[in-house]
C-alpha cells in the first residue's frame, strides 16, 4: 500500500472509531464515560498526527 494510501486508509479508520465511540458514549454508564472519553482523546491525536503527515507532503 502506497505511503498516501496508507494515511488515508487510517484516517478513515480512525474516524469511523471515533463516530462509533460518541454513539458508545451517549448510551454508556457514567462509571465508564471517562474510560471511553480517553480513547475518543486518543484517536483524536492519531487523526492530528495522520492529518499533519499529509500536509507535509509535497504537492502534486
């Protein structure tokens, strides 16, 4: 898998995670709203980090 084909690939992973932990997050029990709450701040930074990686690529 090309470099750029990778990096979408993962963004689109990690958006679709991301949706699927809000709908999580509306239903779950309070006792685990921090827990789920972390990893929506986690995938939230793979999605910066994937973004930044596509600006820093030439352009074409």
């Amino acid at each position: 898998m090309a470099d750029n084909e990778k990096i979408y690939h993962n963004l689109k992973s990690k958006t679709i995670g991301l949706k699927s932990a809000v709908e999580l997050l509306e239903k779950c029990p309070p006792e685990k709203k921090d827990k789920v709450i972390r990893l929506m701040r986690e995938a939230a930074q793979d999605i910066i980090m994937l973004l930044t990686e596509l600006e820093a690529k030439p352009k074409s």
